[in-house]
C-alpha cells in the first residue's frame, strides 16, 4: 500500500480531521525520488492533510524543495537553535530562514528548544511554533 493510501484510510477511521495532522517528511525522502514526493504530497495536500518538510537545513537542497513542492510548513532543525543565546550569527541565521518561510507562506515550527531564552528569542524573530524538552518530552498519544 502506497503511503498516500494508508495515511488517508488511515485518517479517516480515526477521530481526527485530515485538516488538524500535520505529517512530516524529511529531506532524505524528497531526494531518493523527488518525482514521487511531489505527487503524494500533492495528494496529501488534496486530502486536507497539512505537510511539512521537517529537519530543514541538514541537507543540501532544501531550499530548492520550498518553491517546488506543496508544502505548509517548515520544521528548522534544532541543530541552528543551539548557539542561538551566544551567537549573533547564529541568531542571523535563524532570522533569515524564518524570514524567508514566512514570505512562502509557511507554518515555521523550531525545533530543539530547551530554554526560555531559546524560545523567546525564536518566537520574537517570527516563529509560529516551538517544540523541544523546555517544553515536554514527546508524549505517546494515549498519554496526550
């Protein structure tokens, strides 16, 4: 079965809407067949589905992917949240891919946040969301 089929028969026996999940895919799927995660994102999309490309800026043609793809969101790495209270460039950094997801309209989550300051500092640059241990360690559905 396709993955566009199970998540869709999936979802619709579920008691949530297609339109409240936000699926996932990383950049390493987009490259092994970028022609086929084209067409099932477009799918997925048609179906209400939210997706977003996760891990953004750990490979080497992200950026190419924003444009091309129907996408909703991106998810930036926790590896450019790091340095984020000690570095101005670090900082730069962050401002700069916010700054260029939200002119493509995307959702942008941070993730990786593991202070205050980390949060604060990514939510006054532009953030629509944050994720990381500051917040909650991943939780099991049944446990949500």
């Amino acid at each position: 079965m396709a993955l566009t089929d199970w998540e869709v028969s999936g979802a619709s026996g579920s008691a949530y809407s297609t339109e409240s999940l936000e699926l996932e895919i990383t950049e390493g799927a987009l490259i092994q067949d970028p022609d086929h995660a084209n067409l099932a994102i477009r799918k997925l999309r048609e179906q209400g589905f939210k997706v977003s490309l996760d891990d953004f800026g750990t490979g080497y043609s992200s950026f190419q992917y924003l444009s091309q793809l129907p996408l909703t969101g991106l998810k930036i790495d926790r590896a450019f949240v790091i340095d984020l209270e000690v570095s101005a460039d670090a900082r730069t950094v962050m401002e700069s891919m916010i700054a260029m997801a939200m002119a493509l309209k995307l959702e942008v989550t941070v993730e990786g946040i593991e202070t205050e300051q980390q949060g604060k500092i990514v939510t006054d640059l532009g953030a629509d969301l944050v994720q990381g241990f500051y917040y909650s360690r991943p939780l099991a559905l049944q446990d949500h």
